[in-house]
C-alpha cells in the first residue's frame, strides 16, 4: 500500500560530499581517491594470487590450459575490482556493464579466456573515459600493463615426439627434457604412451627464446631418441 504524497519521508543530501568523485582530468590531484583505488587493485591482485597459485592446485596442473588459468583469474579478479569502483562512483552504470558484458561473453568470439578477460578489460577502461574516469582509465592500463608483462614473461607450450619405441622413450624424454633445461626453459610435466610410442613434454619458455632456436637444439640429438617431433598449439 503506498504512502499519500504529502506523507513521504523527505531525503536530504548531505551538500558536503562531492558529487564528482573521480571525475574528470582535476582528479589526478585527488590523492584520497588514488590511493584508495591503488590499495583496492593492489589488495585484490594478491588475494585473487594468493588463490590462483595455490600449491595444492599447482601440483595437479598437466596441461596447458590449467597451468595457464592463474593468469586468467587474477585478470579477472582485476576487471571485477574496476567494474565495482566505476559502479561505486556511477551506480547508473551497474546495468550498463552487466549489459556488456552479456553481449561480449555470447556474441563475440575472442579465443582463450585470459583473451576475453583482456578484452574485457579494455572495454571497461574505455567506459572509464567515456565515464570522464580518466584516474580510473589511466591507472588500470598502467596496472594491467604491467601485470600482463610479469604474467607473460614466459611462455608454457608442449611438444610432441612420436616414433619412439618401448626401449628409447625413456632416453627420449629424458635427451628433450636435457636440452630443453640447456635453453633455460623449465619442464613442467611429462607425459609418455608406450603403446603409441610418443611422448609429450609441457615446458616454460623464457622470454627471447623462439621456436627456431629449440629447434635447432633438437636437432643436434642422436637420431635414435630425436623422433619426430612437434608443437601441440
């Protein structure tokens, strides 16, 4: 049963709280505002870390995509504190973001999903200077810049031998895993079928290091354990 007009409760806005906050170029001199949002990106990308590299989990990774997923979390963790402080600073935007991301997350295809948390995350800085958010904008693609560079300062890939027989799958794996360590890569797990007589090794690369170069490693090993070799992705 609603309330007779003259009945309502009058709301009264306190005049001393800004109706801006964050608005515009001038709130790169609002240092309130920049540490707090710097402490919020900050607290989240170590909690969502904390969880995302959990050891546990860790040790259970076998293949590409799982040892991969921690970056996807905390990349997601990240648009999740930005989406809240443009909702805090603009409520109105709540429906606008939901909206976005339901049209991204079922009619576009952008590949992996740390790829759709990239662009995602592109999208909601570019809300952010629609938003006149510039601290906002400007902060988080620094932030996220810098993240990426550290989550993707090497790369996990996994290569593939086959023809190999019962007796020399194990001098295989362990002549790849030998050379692949001199190239200062880090073997991350392996993987042998006898009956097919392959053997798949996953392994991190360090920045720098091409295909070309561990290739050309590999061909220095004895043919009897060189088999034929290949990159699964």
């Amino acid at each position: 049963m609603r309330a007779p007009p003259d009945t309502l409760p009058e709301v009264h806005l306190d005049a001393s709280l800004p109706t801006d906050l964050g608005l515009g170029w001038a709130a790169f001199y609002d240092v309130g505002f920049i540490t707090s949002m710097l402490m919020i990106l900050a607290v989240t990308i170590s909690l969502a870390a904390l969880l995302a590299y959990h050891p546990t989990t860790r040790a259970k990774a076998t293949t590409i995509e799982e040892i991969e997923q921690p970056k996807t979390f905390i990349m997601y963790a990240l648009v999740g504190a930005i989406i809240a402080i443009i909702v805090k600073v603009q409520p109105s935007m709540a429906l606008v973001v939901f909206g976005i991301g339901g049209l991204m997350r079922f009619r576009t295809n952008v590949g992996e999903a740390k790829d759709t948390g990239r662009v995602i995350l592109v999208t909601v800085i570019g809300l952010s200077c629609g938003l006149e958010l510039y601290v906002v904008a400007v902060l988080t693609a620094a932030l996220s810049w810098v993240l990426i560079f550290v989550l993707e300062r090497d790369t996990v890939e996994r290569v593939v031998v086959q023809g190999l027989d019962k007796d020399t799958l194990q001098p295989a794996a362990d002549a790849y895993g030998a050379a692949l360590r001199q190239l200062g890569c880090t073997v991350v797990g392996q993987e042998k079928r006898v009956k097919k007589g392959s053997l798949a090794i996953i392994y991190r690369a360090p920045r720098g290091l091409d295909r070309g170069q561990i290739e050309a490693r590999l061909a220095e090993l004895p043919s009897d354990t060189r088999g034929t070799y290949g990159w699964d992705g």
